[in-house]
C-alpha cells in the first residue's frame, strides 16, 4: 500500500511516529496513547457553549420572559415555583427535544455523506426523511392514529424506505453515486404517496398532517424526549465505536479490505444506525429540512479535518436547530413559525451554493 493512502487513512507509516499536522499525542499514567485533533477539538468545544448559552436563552423566550440567571436556578432547583414549572415542564421539554433531533440529524447525516462519499448524500436528498412522512401520514389519515402511533408509524416508514433504498443500491456492494440516485428515485415516489394521501384524507386529518409535515418543535413534553434519548444513548456510542471503519472506508473498498475492516458489515451497521437516528428524529420533531444536509459539511469546513467529523457534526446540528429556533420566536414570536420553515429557508439557500460551489469545482 502506498504512503499516501497510509496518510489519508489516518494510518501512521510503519517504522514511523509521526502524526498528522495539528494533532497532539496525549499518553496517560497507564502507558494509554491517544491522538487529539486539536483545531477540531476546539470547534467541537466552541459549539458546545454555542449550544448551551442558546438553549439556555430560548428556555428563557416566550409570553412569559424569564432572564437567564434566573433559568439556570430553575434548572438546578433555585428558583421559585412559578419558574421552575415554567422551565421544567413546559421548555425544557422543547428544547432538550430541539438538540436531540439536531444531533441526530447532524449525525445521520455525517454518516450518509461518508458512505455515500457525496456531500448531498443526506436523508434529505435520499428520502428518508420523506419515508418518515409517509408513515407517519398512513397513522394520521388511514386510522387517525394517536401521537404514539404517529411515532410509530414514522420509525416503521423510515426504516422501510432505507431498506428499499439498500436493496435497490446493491450492487456487489453499495456504493456512492449510485447510492444517491436511487435515493433521489425513493424521494421521488415516496413524496408522490405523501401527496395523495393528504387528498384522500379529510379536512381535519389533513390539517393535522399539514402541521406535522413542517416539522415543529411547538408543544414538545417530555413524552418525545426519553424515546429519542434513549436512542441515542444506544446508537451514538455504537457509531463512534465505528467510526474508524467508518474512515477507512472513505479511502475505497479495496484499501478498506486490505486495512483488515470489513466494508460490508461497518457500511451496514452504520446505515442502520443512520435509518435509525434520522427516523427517530422525524418521529419526534416531523421532518426538518436540510439539518442533516448542512451541518457535516460545515462542521468539516470548521475542523478543517479529514474523514466524517462525527461529533462535530452532532454539535452543529443541535446548534443549528436551536439557533434557527430561537431565531423564529425572537423574529416572530413563540409558536407563530415552526422551526422547519426556518431550517428549509437556510438550507435551501446553502443546497443552492453548494450545487455551484461543487460545479465550479468540476465534481458535477
């Protein structure tokens, strides 16, 4: 294999200690060794404060404005009891539910984009989140179905439609372009569904359906977050764990095989992990747009780094989605604007520069 393959993987040569630039060794008491990507460590850090200050601020927007010294002794118990019913039962619900289905979506779509090897390699574009819609809209319009169910039905639809998008894509293996132009073909017929049931339903179920297709964070409790929590809490440590494979794919099946990872088997797993978390993220929040398209690509353009910037990605996905939400209620007051109106307006203007940014640069 050559040296510069060995570089790109992340791969140290052998008989060699160097390691790429910007990134530190840190070597614990126990003889341990771990490499740090410093200026990607930094964004990763900055986005969390990012994060935390906002959610912290959009806890405190509303019809009842609540300072933010004053919300941070609510959280801890400190405040008093109009307060902390305020913060604990009606807002943090909201928001908790806001940076779990961005970092999901940020996630999925870090994990599409690598597999694909495409930045529009995004659920967006591939149609699961349209999958999503079209479960959800089966348990609204054919049996009216209650929230429970609507969630349900949007994690079966989320899942089926990454199936077919699979099975169609196989090929010896699933691969990039092809990847994305079944998943287009998927989005195509799948929206096409979604518009007929919505003229089959009734003028009620309709407008039901209608509101949950924006993709809102309004009237989010706590029955949306321990579901999607705990998600999370079984998926993201399964992802990191591969996310060495996961790099090493990016390189080509060939090298991926020779590097001893088993292509099919990481490829697989972290497609379902991604079926998964962007299905969960629907289910909870309906279908926001181009989160889970926008945020991997910033996120690699702070770091700067190789490879699929999962947790990077994570972050800026939960800060994209609480900025956007914090922006509708400040510019339009709470519940008037549903923070999908928001995140579609952004990123169809990013899907804009990047189709020319892409085309300047020859890939398409």
């Amino acid at each position: 294999m050559s040296k510069t393959a060995l570089r790109k993987s992340g791969v140290p040569e052998p008989g060699t200690h160097d390691h790429a630039p910007g990134t530190r060794t840190v070597r614990t008491p126990g003889g341990l060794s771990l490499r740090v990507d410093v200026r990607a460590s930094t964004v990763v850090v900055a986005l969390l404060l990012a994060v935390l200050t906002a959610s912290v601020v959009l806890i405190g927007t509303g019809d009842f404005p609540i300072p933010a010294a004053d919300v941070l002794k609510a959280l801890v118990g400190d405040g008093n009891q109009g307060q902390e019913f305020i913060v604990n039962e009606l807002r943090l619900p909201r928001v908790l539910v806001g940076l779990l289905v961005g970092a999901s979506l940020g996630l999925g779509g870090a994990l599409f984009q690598s597999i694909s090897r495409n930045p529009l390699g995004s659920p967006d574009v591939l149609g699961l989140a349209q999958g999503s819609t079209a479960g959800a809209l089966v348990m609204i319009v054919l049996f009216s179905g209650s929230a429970g169910q609507v969630t349900v039905g949007a994690l079966v639809g989320g899942l089926a439609t990454g199936l077919a998008i699979y099975l169609l894509a196989w090929k010896r293996g699933v691969h990039g372009y092809r990847l994305v132009l079944v998943g287009i073909g998927v989005s195509a017929i799948v929206t096409a569904v979604n518009g007929y049931l919505i003229t089959k339903a009734d003028l009620v179920d309709a407008a039901r359906a209608v509101v949950w297709m924006t993709g809102s964070l309004n009237g989010r409790d706590w029955s949306q977050v321990w579901p999607l929590l705990w998600m999370c809490v079984v998926l993201v440590p399964l992802v990191l764990a591969n996310a060495r494979g996961l790099r090493l794919t990016e390189m080509g099946d060939d090298v991926s095989y020779a590097l001893g990872v088993r292509v099919e088997r990481v490829r697989l797993l972290l497609m379902v992990a991604a079926v998964l978390l962007t299905a969960g993220a629907t289910a909870a929040a309906g279908p926001v747009g181009f989160v889970a398209l926008t945020a991997p690509q910033l996120a690699r353009r702070l770091t700067r780094s190789p490879g699929p910037n999962l947790v990077a990605s994570m972050c800026m996905g939960a800060t994209l989605l609480i900025a956007a939400d914090l922006a509708s209620q400040r510019a339009f007051g709470a519940d008037q604007l549903p923070v999908g109106v928001v995140t579609g307006v952004l990123g169809g203007v990013y899907l804009l520069w990047l189709l020319v940014t892409e085309r300047r640069a020859g890939r398409i």
